[in-house]
C-alpha cells in the first residue's frame, strides 16, 4: 500500500472503546479549523446502510462472521467513494474515527488472528497520512465506558477489549502510518502530544510551501514572506514557534 497523492491529508484516530478518541478527533477538527483548515470529521462503521446494520448488530446480537466483516469492508469502500475520497481531492483534512485498523483487529479476534484476515482488509483502502493509536489499558477503557454510557455493547466486553487491546499493539509494531499515544493522561495532555507530533509531522509534510521538504528553516523566503502555509498555522496551532 502506497502513500496517496491527493492534495488534502488524512488524520484517523482508532483504539479500543473509551480509548478517547471521539474526545480527542473533536479537539483536532476545532483546532485546524480555527487556523483556517477545511476540516471534514467522520466516522466508522458510517451511518450509511451498511453501518446501519452493523450498529444495530452491536445491541440486538452480532452478525455471522462472514457477514459482518464484509459489510465493515463494505461500509468502508462506499465510505471512502462517496466521502473521504472527494474531500482529501478538494485538499481537506479528513479527521476519521476508526478505520481498517478495527477490522483487522475487531474482526481479527473472531478469526482467531490477524493472518487471515488482514490483506483483503487493507485491500483498495486509502493509507493515511497519519493513524493515531490511542493506548489506554483496557480496565480504564471500561471504567470509561461505563460512565459514558452505563453499560457495554456486544462488540465491547473486558475480557475482548484485553485480546483486541493486544491485536492493536500488533498491527501497530509493523505499520509505519500508526503513532502510538498515551491515552490515560488528561484530555489536553494526550492532544498536546498528538498535536505536537501532527504539526511537526504529516501536516509539515503537506502544507510546506517547499515541495521537496524544510530545508533551511532560518533564510527559508516563504517563511520569511509568511507565504508558507504550515509555518503561519503551525505558529498559530502550537504557540511556540522557537521550538520548530
Ligand atoms: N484523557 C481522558 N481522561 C479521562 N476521561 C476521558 C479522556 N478522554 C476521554 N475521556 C472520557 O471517556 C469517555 C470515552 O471517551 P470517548 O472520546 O467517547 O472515547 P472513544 O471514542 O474512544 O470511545 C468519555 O466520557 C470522555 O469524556
Ligand atoms: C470500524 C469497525 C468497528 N468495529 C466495532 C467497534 C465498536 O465497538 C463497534 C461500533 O462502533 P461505534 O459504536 O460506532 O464506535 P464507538 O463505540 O467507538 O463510538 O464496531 C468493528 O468491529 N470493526 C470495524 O471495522
């Protein structure tokens, strides 16, 4: 799986249930915005038919295992033609809240393994610029989620959060696009860390005026001209420029 090419950057946020990451996607969509970022926030499964069909599965009893992974695989490629495609061609910042990484780890654990299951997975998906893993121990997690919502769905009992918890940190240690952060300190101290980290990094990447990379930070003309883009939101997002 390739790098995509298309002018907007791709941000997506998965971990295990009450890892912070619907918290912590709403902190980076206002954040961007605010510098002037054409942010688009979504989320999977989506809440198109075949999302329907799996959030409804998650009360009311889990679909067979061929079925259920085929219409997460499903749900993501129309997800990704109708809306994650379009919006990354028009160069927004597409901030998703869980992606393929759940599958494979989700429905990873219903097929006793990542193996099986994990190249028709990543089949035809858009790699993204970046994926935040959001690390909590799953008892946190479940405290979390216990006082969020006052109970578990069918996708989220402890003793599979502790197995799906494990999966994650595999897939983690051989994907380069996945960035583990600790997700058990406060709210502001996990979006410092993961802001720091998406500022200097893919959106450095994206949004420098130099196509070929920063490479003279102090006689830098469009930085001094305050025609590079990710230096004036960069200063903007992280408040201390010296530090760049
Ligand atoms: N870093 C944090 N520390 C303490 N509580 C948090 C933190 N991040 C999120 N929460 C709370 O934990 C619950 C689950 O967070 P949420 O963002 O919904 O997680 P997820 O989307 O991963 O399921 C929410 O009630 C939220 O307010
Ligand atoms: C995207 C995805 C989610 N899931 C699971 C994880 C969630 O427990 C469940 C429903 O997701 P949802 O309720 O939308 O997420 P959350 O509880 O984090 O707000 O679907 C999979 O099993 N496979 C997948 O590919």
């Amino acid at each position: 799986m390739n790098a995509h090419d298309y002018p907007g950057i791709l941000v997506v946020f998965d971990g295990i249930d009450g890892a912070g990451k619907t918290t912590q996607v709403r902190r980076l969509e206002a954040a961007l915005a605010s510098v002037g970022e054409r942010v688009i926030v979504s989320k999977e499964p989506t809440d198109g038919p075949w999302g329907a069909k799996l959030r409804a599965s998650a009360t009311s009893g889990r679909l067979p295992f061929d079925e259920e992974l085929t219409a997460f695989i499903e749900d993501r490629q129309e997800h990704l033609a109708t809306k994650v495609i379009p919006a990354l061609e028009a160069g927004a910042v597409v901030i998703l809240d869980r992606y393929f990484y759940s599958t494979i780890a989700y429905q990873g654990l219903r097929a006793g393994g990542i193996s099986p299951i994990e190249a028709r997975i990543r089949r035809n998906v858009v790699e993204p610029d970046v994926a935040y893993l959001l690390d909590v121990p799953p008892t946190l997690a479940t405290a979390r989620i216990q006082a969020r919502d006052g109970a578990a769905n069918h996708f989220e009992k402890i003793e599979d959060l502790i197995q799906i918890d494990r999966l994650f940190r595999e897939i983690a240690q051989r994907d380069e696009s996945i960035v583990r952060i600790d997700g058990s300190v406060s709210e502001q101290a996990v979006f410092d860390s993961l802001l720091k980290h998406f500022v200097e990094g893919p959106f450095k990447r994206k949004r420098c005026a130099k196509d070929y990379g920063c490479d003279d930070p102090l006689h830098c003309t469009p930085r001094l001209t305050s025609n590079c883009t990710w230096w004036e939101r960069a200063k903007a997002l992280l408040g201390r420029p010296e530090t760049i």
